[in-house]
C-alpha cells in the first residue's frame, strides 16, 4: 500500500477530505518519529513496536573490487508486530 492509498482508504473511512487525512497521517508519523527519537521506542498496542536498534560495527566486502572495508556502528529503526497482528496474518 501506498502513502496516497493510505490517504484514500483514511479520508474514505473518516469522512474527511483528501487533503485533511494527508496532513493528519503526517502528523501522525512525523509524531511516531519524535517518539521513536526521544524515547528510543514507540508501541502501539495491537499493532506493534518501533525501537531503535544499534548496529555494531562490522567489516563487509565491496562486491565489485572484493575489498574488505569497514563500516562503522550505527543506529537504525527496527518494528516488532504484536501478537495480535501476527496471529491475524
């Protein structure tokens, strides 16, 4: 699914314009975001949870020259269904 299916599915639903359920989907992801950032995770129940996730560093391989490099640790998002949302699948 698509942002703009989103959008029709949401203004459909709600009796809203598609332009209004636009800027409350991004409200509403831009705020999951700044969750995400500042308490490190955000859960939905019934739905699931993001959390940050850190990556350590490790080394890899370029494809093309076979070069071994290294690549430094980071942080990314990762998303646990909840069991609800598994069960249904």
């Amino acid at each position: 699914m698509t942002k703009a299916e989103l959008v029709e599915v949401v203004a459909a639903q709600s009796r809203l314009t598609k332009k209004s359920a636009a800027e409350i989907l991004d409200i509403v992801f831009a705020n999951i975001g700044k969750a995400v950032k500042k308490d490190q995770r955000f859960s939905y129940p019934g739905f699931g949870t993001w959390s940050v996730r850190s990556r350590k560093a490790r080394k890899i391989r370029n494809p093309q020259t076979n070069e071994m490099m290294k690549l430094k640790a980071s942080k990314t998002i990762g998303f646990r269904p909840a069991k609800e949302l598994k069960n249904s699948l």
